[in-house]
DNA sequence: TAGATTGTTAATCGATTAACAATC
DNA sequence: TAGATTGTTAATCGATTAACAATC
C-alpha cells in the first residue's frame, strides 16, 4: 500500500539505461556488470545499482546482470510493452515532422490522427493519415481509443485546446508548445520546450566564453 | 577567482522565469515580489529569490523585481543578448521544421545552412537557404562564422559528424540524433531526446494506471 | 517611521556515492 | 570453496525550503 514513490531523477535515467542495454543486446552482449555499465554510460555504478533496485532485483551476484533480461524489464517498466494510440493537434512543419518519424510506432505509439485549423491542410495525406478540422476531434479520440495527443500548435491556442482534449477523455499530452499547461490531476503531460534548451545552449557557451576570458585577464595580471 | 559554480538545476529554471517575465512584461505589469511569482510558477518563493541571488540582487527590499530590468538581466545571463549563427546538419523532416521555425531568430538564433548527405535534397529552398552537400560544410563553417551546430541526422552518422564539427571549429551542438556524443572539453551539447522524452510519458500513463488498480483493490479488499 | 520584501543564513530534505554484508 | 558482484545500509553531498535580519 505505502509504495515508495520512484523519483522523477531516477525515471528521466530509465530512457538511457533502456537505449545502452538495447545496443547491447543488438551487439550479441550476454551479460553486463554494473561496473562495466557505469564506464560505458559515465555515471556510478552505484547510481545504476540503486536506479535498478527500485524495481526490484534484476540481477545477480557474482554474474551482473543479464542484458536481453533487463532490457525487457525496463520496457515494461517504461510501458513500452502496451500500445498507445497517438493524434497530433497542429500539422506544421513540426507536427507533420512528428508524424513521419517512423520509429514512434516501433515502440508502440502509433499516429492515428492529423488535425489542424488551418482548412488550406484538410485532406493532406501525411503517411496514409489525412488532416481533418479541429472540430473532428471530439468523435475521433472515443471511436478510436486514443490516449495521446501530441500539441504542435502555438501557445496562443495551446491552453484552450489542452483543456478540450482532457474533457473529451485524453489521458495525456506531449506538449511542445511554449506554455505551461494547467490539467487536472492524473492527466499526464511531458514538456517539450525547444526554445528552453536552446537557451540553455546560449547560457552554456556564453558561460563558458566569460570564464575563459576570466581565466586569461588573470594571467596577465 | 574561485567563482561559484551555478548549478545546472538552476540554469535548467532560466528559461522558464523568462518566458513568464516576457508575458509579464508585455502585459505591462512593471513590478513583480517573490510571492505574486511564486503563486504564478508555482514554485516557492523561496527558490525564486535563491536562484536570482545567484547572480547578484535584482531586486530592492520592500518593492519587489522591477519586471523589464528583471527580464533584461536574466536575458543577458542567457546570452540572448548575443547574436549565434547555426546551421542544420540533416535537412529531413525535423531539420526543415527547425529551419521553418521563425521564433528562434527572434532571440538571436539565426540559421545560415542547410546541409544533407542526400543529393536529391541538394539545391532545395528552405527559407532562403539552399540544401547543400556535406562536403560543403567545412569551408561554411569557416567563412561565416559558425558557432552552433543542429544534428537532425540519423544516430548512425551523427556521432562521426559531430567529430568532424568539432574539428571545423564549431563551439556548440544542439543534438537531435539519439545517441551520445562524444566532444572534447568546451564543445557545449544540449541534448534533445525525443523518443527518451515519449518514453517518460509513457511511464507516468502505465505508472498512474496501476496505481489506480491497486487503489480499486484495496477498496475491494 | 512603519510596512513590505529582499538577500542571506540556517535547517531540512532528497539524491548520490561509498561501503560492505549477503549470496550467487 | 573462493571470487565476483549484487542488494542495501550508511555517509556524504547538494538542492530546496524556512526563517529572519537588513534595508528600501
């Protein structure tokens, strides 16, 4: 009952851990200690070993642990194991980037639905799927089971489309619009803010400019 | 000398207050307190008044943050003040959609080249900017002045690609490729993940599900 | 001056790392 | 059995929150 809640630090690692394990497996690795693992990834080994024992034992002492094995029970751990019908609200230049990205689908998320305001894109056909008016989307999401939305729009709309899509029974977005999103309670939303990682960029190189220029004046000094 | 090291936490929060200060500032509010943000950002306002004080005091006791200056100073500390001039290495979907995004240049992220391995994309317009050979991108490095690159390639080629950037001279790399690279001290990476990014979702759908299963036993229990 | 709110120090909380006993 | 390596507890480190004196 009083589940130790997982934090979000060690969730935002399982993603790597998944993608290092599945290269791997893909180069015929059998097994793998946490000690060799943390030298490939460059983190602890205790990080990894923590990280792991959340979710209960996986490997084994005096052998590490198995790759093939530990790589599906990360999957499941992720989710990765169910499908998950997607719909993608804004079919611009990044949306329709989204939805001819194939390897979405090879991990179970499988574009459905197109849908933009601008009429001069109904009827395109991005990968089999037309684009259809906003208007369509109410009947779409409960005839075709879908549990994602994917939000390419502006910021200007975003808010009043995200508070629509939770009302016609969405149960989570991924949001790439430059606003925060207000949901309820149990309604999942993943931020994509590109705008916020490139000015991370900006601050990083501007950051390391001026201590390089530091470091020279006190040369001189 | 021994300057204080800012943490990537609180650099991770930068963008997020500018952006409200932005919206602030263009509703014309002139003056803001720790508190009225806090209750905006939903953050404390504790953590608002430490993450500023990091680079000095903004703002003056019984009065608060004065909004433009606030904004001004915070986008100085991204360096948005700057000018950076990109290029796209992989001009598939998702590097057209980044060149097409117009915002980025608002804030001093211009995009002056597209380059793909694919020669049926050579010579395509995106914005004015002509697709061109790989080959090409050595000497467009040097001759204008490069300083970011965007890798929107495959994560077979990028770790490669990201090698020879670094050795025409390029300071930062905006990494859309799913995999690691490997740059030497200096060379800024900013990695965006997007698949690590759907996958995280999916946790926290699969996660809340099953909580909500155990909770409906329990009741039965 | 009195009230408000910052800047900053101290206390708490959480996450990472180290250490080692358990065990394969 | 001996060696290796996990699972887990304890120690450390860092980040967040609380508290309050400084000061506008």
């Amino acid at each position: 009952m009083d589940e130790k809640e997982i934090s979000q630090a060690v969730i935002s690692r399982l993603p790597r851990y998944y993608r290092y394990l599945g290269e791997l497996k893909f180069e015929g690795v059998e097994r793998i200690s946490s000690q060799e693992l943390s030298e490939l990834m460059k983190v602890t080994a205790s990080q990894i070993r923590q990280d792991f024992n959340n979710f209960g034992g996986f490997g084994q002492q005096g052998y590490g642990y198995n790759v093939e094995y530990l790589y599906q029970e990360i999957g499941k751990i992720l989710g990765l194991d169910k499908k998950h019908n997607l719909i993608i609200i804004g079919a611009g230049n990044l949306g329709q980037a989204l939805a001819n990205y194939m390897n979405f689908e090879r991990r179970g998320f499988i574009i459905r639905g197109l849908f933009d305001c601008n009429s001069r894109l109904h009827g395109t056909i991005i990968r089999d799927i037309e684009v259809q008016p906003m208007e369509k989307i109410k009947d779409f999401v409960k005839e075709n089971d879908i549990d994602i939305a994917v939000l390419t729009i502006p910021k200007a709309s975003a808010v009043d489309v995200a508070e629509q899509l939770v009302q016609y029974g969405i149960r989570a977005i991924w949001n790439f619009a430059h606003v925060d999103l207000n949901v309820p309670e149990g309604i999942q939303v993943e931020n994509v803010h590109l705008s916020d990682s490139l000015m991370r960029l900006s601050y990083n190189i501007n950051r390391y400019d001026s201590e390089l220029a530091k470091k020279n004046s006190a040369e001189n000094a």
